[in-house]
C-alpha cells in the first residue's frame, strides 16, 4: 500500500482505510488520496483534484421507508425527488446526520460510494458516465479516489438511473 493515503503525520484515517481495503477486496487499483483541503462540497473536491465539477461523483443517502438508498450522482447535478421516486416506487426523505453515519458508518461530506457498514439500494446518475474517469469521497471530508464510472457502479452494485433534477 503506497504512501499516497496517508496524512501528513504518516497516520491513516480508519474511515480511509476501510475505503481503501473496499477498493482492493473489489480488484481496484485506486489509491485513495488525503488532501490538505477539504472535499467536503463537489465544488471544492473538483478544485482540489483538479477535475470539473461534473467528475466529482457524490454519494447521496435518502431513505425509502426503512430502506437505505445511495445515490451516486454527477457533483453538477440534483437529485431529483420525483425521478428517485418513480424508479424506487416511494417516495425518499431524506436522513438526518445521526441516521446517515449509523446506517452507513460515515459522516456527511465523507459519504463514500463504497466500504458501508450497511446496505443500501444504489442507483448511479447516468451522467456519470459521460466521463473516463470520476472522483469520489472516500470516508472523510478531504479523501478521495479517482475511479472510471462503469467500474464504480459495477462495485457499488450500483443501478444506472436519470435521476439528476
């Protein structure tokens, strides 16, 4: 494993580590990147890595009754309510902090598309695919890894969707 995940003090984040250990257990030869400045927001991510916005995969939760749903989706778009819920026949709400970090073991601004301690339902924004390569949150709100979208959908389990507001 390379140095590149590390923080400055040679530490590496559990959250990070755990995105990591998701990428090699699923064959992927991604290496997470901890950056001095936060990714907290896809404007920020994209200025960070030096990506257009439109490549910085966002990893949405909502809830579908009980069920845990993550949107992957394009950082240039919404999601759209109306299209989420034609395509999982309910309508999602939204989660509060408390009930995002339970269900998939990160904190919002660091939502990985991978590594959850649950399950979810996951949809991939199409728009995604409009790119060779994708960068996503991974476990903090200043790690991230770069990833082509078929792949991050194929190991995210992950249902292509037109879902973008």
């Amino acid at each position: 494993m390379g140095d590149e995940h590390r923080h400055a003090g040679g530490h590496v984040h559990a959250k990070v580590e755990r995105v990591q250990q998701a990428l090699q257990h699923a064959g992927v030869d991604a290496v997470v990147r901890e950056l001095p400045d936060s990714t907290r927001s896809a404007q920020d991510a994209a200025a960070a890595v030096g990506a257009e916005v439109a490549q910085i995969a966002k990893s949405l939760v909502f809830l579908a009754g009980d069920e845990l749903v993550l949107v992957i989706t394009s950082g240039a778009n919404r999601v759209s309510p109306d299209k989420l819920q034609a395509v999982l026949g309910i309508a999602p709400q939204r989660p509060d902090a408390a009930t995002v970090k339970q269900r998939t073991g990160f904190s919002i601004g660091g939502v990985p598309p991978i590594g959850h301690t649950g399950t979810a339902v996951t949809f991939l924004d199409q728009d995604l695919l409009d790119h060779a390569e994708v960068w996503a949150a991974a476990g903090t709100p200043n790690a991230v890894f770069a990833i082509d979208p078929r792949t991050l959908g194929r190991i995210a389990a992950a249902m292509v969707a037109d879902v973008a507001a």
